[in-house]
C-alpha cells in the first residue's frame, strides 16, 4: 500500500488552501448555509461542497477566481484540448479570459506570465511534443525540443550533465507535471503520476447548490445562522494588488458574530479577542518540496 494520494481542490490560485482545505473544512459546524467570503480559487468551497456538512454555499471573491471556477465545474475544460498560450495572448487575454489569468501566469498570481523570455520556446516545443495526437508527430516534435534546448543552453550559458538524454526526460516530465497539475484541478482529476483521466474525484453533480456573488465583503448580505469562513489577505503579505484595513476587517468579524453567526478567519495572528481553533504547517510557495513552512492558524472570535 503506498501513501495516500492528496486530493486537490479549487483552481490554481496565489494563496490557494487546497493543501489544508481538509483540514478547515473539518474545523467548521455543519448548517445549512456556508459563505466562502474571500473564496480565491474556492479550494474551500470544493472541499465543503463535496463534505455534505451545508446545505447550499455562497461563493463570494472580488476577483475572477471563483468565474474560474464556475467554468470548471460547468464541464467548460477538456485537458486534451488545451492548446498553448503565448507571452503576447497572456498579456492580451488575462483580464478577460481567467483560465489564462491564473493557470498560465507564474505561481498562479494573475499578473506575470509562466515563463521567462528564454525558456518560453523551449517550454513550447516540449508542451507540442506531449500533446501531438500521434506517435509519428511526437517523434517529429521532439527534434524541434532537442533544437530549442540546444539553442536555451547557448544563449543562456547553461549546460546539461553527460547523461543528456536523461536530464531531457526529466526536463520534460517536469513541465508535463507542472502543466498537469493545473489543468487537472480545474477539471476534476485527482493528480497521479500518470495523469489517470479515469481516477476522477466525486462527481461534481454534488457542487449545484452554489451561488456565487463578486462583492466587496462589507456589501454582503449574512445569511441568518450561516457558517462565514473568511482568508483575507494576510497582514503583513503582498502581491494581492489591493489596499486592505485589516482593523476594519476585524470588527466587520466581531458585527457577524454578534449578529449570531459563527466567524471563522485563516491567519497567521489575530486581535486578541480571537481565538485559536487550530493551527497546522503549510508550505507557502511554489515548490511543495523546497519552500518554507509556515503556520497556518484558524480563529474565531473568543
């Protein structure tokens, strides 16, 4: 028996819970009613959906992560028909087209493209490679990856180890892994090393009891009894390109709860009439493997 594989959920989003959204889920009440505030790639909204712990949720974010999201459970991303996004449609395309935004952009952040300048026609040989229908056009593709990773190492000055073809391969799954990693979370396929499309997750029939707004949080309307789970931006944090009052935030927090309902926050700190539920390691970047942990902690108000 080998170790059990992680499930993901949501779309591929900067900050995204998908690697912990398990264990938040599991830390909220059951009702009848969830608000997803800050929903983000609605990693949240997934797991909570496919729990069965809420009766209907309401997926709300500023951004266009949660319209990702739409479009993924609607069935609107076939991963065999992916075709390869350039630097120029990237930058052409993001604001209006969220797929490119988020999973052809550099960490998922919505703002840079995937590759730097030089890599980007190598990238694009070996994605043509692993996509052409037939195993004739692999092989004719693959001379124009080896031509472009000749022309990649010239220019920048790098070099490949004796044992080439090797490397090759595991330049080229590498990037196989990467672009499989975020279509197959858009579309519902639990992440193998084998890109199994016949190992889905839990029918997504599961996920139609979903609304979903684009508000500022202090616009919205709280549902009476409703579970409201909140991960803003965190203080201290960057990147998100928006101004945030965190102190504002907070008492918007206190208001819900008085009103009734049960306020739950992701942090890393909070006020100290908040306490905390739990708090677990979670890589913050890209690499799961290399990056530093941090601890994620979930509050409530005290």
């Amino acid at each position: 028996m080998g170790n059990k594989k992680r499930r993901t959920y949501g779309c591929p989003y900067k900050g995204s819970k998908s690697s912990i959204a398990e264990w938040v889920v599991d830390h909220l009440p059951a009702a009848d009613v969830l608000l997803d505030v800050f929903a983000g790639g609605c990693a949240i909204t997934h797991c909570a959906a496919l729990s069965g712990k809420f009766k209907k949720i309401i997926v709300n974010d500023i951004g266009s992560g949660p319209e990702l999201f739409r479009r993924a459970i609607n069935g609107e991303y076939d991963a065999d028909k992916m075709k390869w996004v350039s630097r120029e449609e990237f930058f052409e395309k993001k604001e209006s087209d969220p797929f490119i935004k988020y999973v052809w952009s550099f960490g998922n952040n919505g703002k840079d493209y995937m590759y730097s300048k030089e890599i980007e026609p190598y990238k694009k040989a070996v994605f043509e490679m692993l996509t052409a229908p037939t195993v004739d056009e692999r092989r004719l593709k693959y001379h124009e990856v080896i031509r472009q990773l000749d022309n990649y190492l010239r220019t920048t000055g790098k070099s490949l180890p004796s044992a080439r073809p090797n490397e090759l391969k595991e330049m080229m799954y590498s990037l196989q892994m990467e672009r499989g990693k975020k279509i197959t979370s858009l579309i519902g396929i639990e992440q193998s090393k084998e890109f199994d499309r016949n190992n889905r997750i839990t029918s997504l029939d599961s996920i139609s009891n979903i609304d979903f707004s684009n508000l500022d949080y202090r616009q919205l309307v709280i549902p009476e009894g409703a579970v409201v789970y909140c991960d803003p931006p965190y203080e201290g944090t960057y990147g998100y390109g928006m101004e945030f009052d965190h102190a504002e935030f907070w008492d918007w927090c206190r208001t819900v709860a008085s009103n009734g309902n049960k306020v739950f926050v992701s942090e890393y700190n909070a006020p100290g009439d908040f306490k905390c539920v739990d708090e677990i390691k979670k890589r913050v970047k890209i690499n799961d493997k290399t990056s530093p942990l941090r601890t994620e902690k979930l509050f409530t108000p005290a």
